[in-house]
C-alpha cells in the first residue's frame, strides 16, 4: 500500500489539473496539492512518478499550486467540493487503504508503548521473573496472531520482534546468572542436610533408649527442608538420605523384622495404618464441625459484646484448625492413592510370578508321569510315535508356560528313554531352542517390572 496517489482531474472552473494526494498517518489527515495544467511539465510529472510517489523523495511544487489539508474520513471524501479525479475509483480505494493504514499504525504504536514498558521492568531485573517471561511471551503471541491477520505490516511485525528477541536474550542472561546461583544454592543445602544426616547416623548406635529423639530429629529434618529450594537431583539425593536414616534408625528401634516381609506385606501395613490415621483425623474434623456449628449458633444470642467477641475468636480458632485438618486429610487421600497404587502393582507382579511357577512345576509333573510310563529296558524298536509325541507334548507346555530349567527338563527324559526317544528329544530341543528364542526376544521387549516400589516419604516418617 503507497501512502502517496497522483492523478489527474478537473477543478470547479472544468480547467485539468493534477492532482496529487500525500497521508500524513500520523495525523490522519491527506495532504492535497492541484497542479494546473500548464505548470506539469513532463520533467516534473516524471519526478512525482518516479521520484516523490514511489521512492517517497522530497519534490519542489511549483510557484501557483494550490495546497490543502483534508483529515481522512471513511465517509466522506477526501477531495474537497471543487475538484474531480478523472478515476474516481483511484481515490476511494486510497481513501480506504489509508484508512486502514492510520489503524494498524496505531496498534503499532500501541505495541510499541508496551513494549518499552516491558524493556523497562527487564532492564531492572536483579533476578529472573518467571512471571514476567510469560507475559513477554503472551506479548509476542498476540504480535504474532496481528501479524497473521495481516493487521500489523511485515516491517512493524518485524521492528517489534526485534525488540522482543533482545528483551528475550537479556531474561536468559538473568536466568542463566540465576540458575547458577540456585545450583550453587541447592549444592549448599544438601551439603547441609547431608551433614545433619551424618551425626544422626553417627548417634543411632549410642542413643539406645532415646531413639525416640532420634526420631525426632529426622522428621524435623524432614519438615525443615521438604519445602527447600533445591534442583530436582539434589532433592532426590537428599530424600534418599533422610529414608535411609529413617530404616537404620527403625531397625534400631524395632529390630529388623520392622523391614522383613514381602513388599505386599510392607505396602499394606503402610495402608492400614494410614486408613487408622485418617480415620482418628476425620472423627477430630468432624467434632471441629459440630463445635463451630455450635458456636456460630450461640454467637447471635450472647450476652453483651464481649461475649460476641470471644465467641467469634473461637469461630476463627475452630475454623483455622479444622482448615488446618483437612488440608492435612487432602494429603493423605493423595498418598493412600499412592500406596493403593503400589499394592496393585506389586500384587499383579507377585501373581504374574505365581502363575509361571505354577505352570513350570505342572509341565515337570506332566513330563515325569510321561517319562514314568516307558519301560525301564525298553530297546529302541519298542518306541512308538506315541510316546514321541507325548515328550514334544510335554515339552510344548513347558514352553508355552515357563522359559526356565528347559535343559534340566530335556536332560532328565534323555536319562529315561531311549537312544531312539533321545533322537526325538534333540529335535524337540532344536525346536524349543528357535521357539524360546523367539519368545524370550519378545519377552524382553516387555518394559520390566520394576522392584518393590519405594515408600513415599511421607509414609516413611509416619512409619517412623
């Protein structure tokens, strides 16, 4: 879109002019210069042509023009009363590109106003603003939606990215500066609990009937730094070493048997004695209920304003323990759902597990009742197809069920039957050899089981 229209028309005496029509967007108003005829050269048509409209130079008009100044409107049109283009046309597409000009202009400027803003509270960072790095990008966004709508031209989309592209390098310069500063940080704090760690473990073998401090020591531990600022790998590091106190520590305490067991075992002790707590804690929440149901009854019907007054510092007593009881019961829902989990997976695990064995031992039992029927001096002319089968029977449900002591298995029907059966095992062999093969490739593309899935560490220090 060019900000700059010549053409010819005619004034109010029917005399030709050229007309020649200039935006100022700024201002939203047009520029208007008539040329008469006589004063339009060839040279000077050429240079508004090729010089003034397309190139925006600086052109001399003649001595006699007349010059006015029209403000841009999308009704009325731009030329006044006494002039006429000869393509009227020309003029109200200008006037209507114009307009739209002056528009993303403004939203131009409009981003531009906010983007300073947003330069200034970068430049006074001291450190990195999550908050404000989204708000640079929810910035860019909505540049970016204008541009695609084609309501901002290539140059101001390009002019603002700009801009924002070096906002953008100075927050990664802060947050660079501040990640290595949180390392080091997080480093020093787990260096500290590390340290804490260290003399609990160092006391645990001296504190003989006072474990129970040691106890304590660990969940203060525990509660001091679980809201730390830490990176995710030093937190993990140091969670791992306040658990690992805490299972020395109740080995101590309890003896070993307080960690034996299977692991179902353990997760569901662990369950049974959170249900116990959540239990005891929503009896505590229900009688905080009735008590502030009570209360809020009585305040109405108390005798003076002091009375009122007491009551109400109840109410708000009540309500910031039992807020305090169910904030406390929405995280043990959370780490029930954990532990629910856990024993199922286990649970699955150890059934998967009890099935395989089960099978294994059925095909054994299968293959000795197989092997017990042959003739102990049975020559190889006294083997039939029969008893071939059988043992490739018996051998297809060892392989179908377990993948485990196949060659113990063969081995042991080698040693009863005969040279001839030995003949049919070593085929039987070859081909539980391709089929285990196979399926042990498939068996190990299964992601595996993983162990006893961890305790959370909630769970742990309420074990403890």
């Amino acid at each position: 879109m060019k900000n700059k229209v010549v053409i010819w028309g005619t004034n109010a005496q029917n005399e030709r002019v050229l007309i020649a029509l200039e935006l100022k967007e700024a201002e939203n108003r047009v520029q208007l210069y008539a040329i008469p005829e006589p004063l339009a050269t060839e040279e000077f048509i050429a240079k508004l042509n090729e010089e003034w409209r397309d190139n925006n130079a600086e052109v001399a008009f003649p001595e006699g023009c007349t010059i006015l100044t029209r403000d841009l409107s999308v009704t009325e049109s731009i030329l006044p009363d006494d002039l006429k283009a000869d393509r009227p046309d020309t003029i109200s597409r200008a006037q209507t590109e114009w307009h739209f000009i002056v528009l993303s202009g403004k939203l131009h400027r409009s981003y531009q106003e906010e983007l300073a803003e947003l330069k200034e509270k970068v430049q006074q960072l001291s450190e990195f603003d999550n908050g404000l790095w989204t708000t640079l990008k929810g910035f860019w966004d909505k540049v970016q939606e204008q541009s695609r709508d084609r309501n901002l031209f290539r140059a101001h989309a390009n002019d603002l990215r700009d801009g924002v592209n070096a906002l953008f390098n100075e927050m990664k310069e802060v947050r660079t500066k501040a990640e290595s500063h949180f390392q080091e940080a997080s480093a020093a704090i787990l260096q500290e609990v590390n340290e804490k760690i260290a003399d609990i473990e160092s006391r645990i073998e001296k504190s003989g009937n006072k474990m129970h401090i040691i106890f304590e020591e660990l969940k203060a531990i525990q509660a001091k730094y679980r809201g730390a600022k830490l990176s995710n790998e030093h937190r993990s590091k140091m969670f791992d070493r306040i658990d690992a106190a805490f299972k020395v520590a109740k080995n101590k305490r309890f003896g070993s048997e307080v960690n034996e067991g299977s692991a179902l075992d353990r997760h569901q002790k662990r369950l049974q004695g959170l249900l116990e707590a959540m239990n005891r804690m929503q009896d505590s929440a229900r009688r905080d209920e009735s008590e502030l149901d009570f209360q809020r009854k009585r305040v109405a019907s108390s005798e003076g304003q002091l009375e009122a007054q007491i009551r109400q510092a109840k109410i708000k007593m009540i309500e910031e323990r039992l807020a305090s009881k169910q904030e406390r019961l929405a995280d043990m829902e959370k780490t029930k759902a954990e532990v629910e989990r856990q024993i199922k997976s286990v649970s699955d695990r150890e059934n998967r597990k009890n099935k395989m064995d089960a099978a294994k031992e059925s095909a054994k039992s299968e293959i000795a009742a197989i092997t017990h029927k042959q003739p102990e001096d049975s020559g190889a002319e006294e083997l039939n197809v029969p008893a071939t089968q059988s043992v490739m029977d018996a051998l297809t449900t060892v392989l179908g069920e377990t993948f485990e002591d196949v060659a113990d298995t063969v081995k042991a029907v080698a040693a009863v039957v005969s040279e001839k059966a030995e003949e049919a095992i070593e085929e039987a062999k070859a081909a539980a050899e391709e089929v285990v093969e196979v399926l042990t490739k498939d068996r190990s593309e299964e992601a595996p089981a993983t162990e006893e899935a961890a305790p959370t560490k909630d769970e742990e220090q309420k074990d403890a």
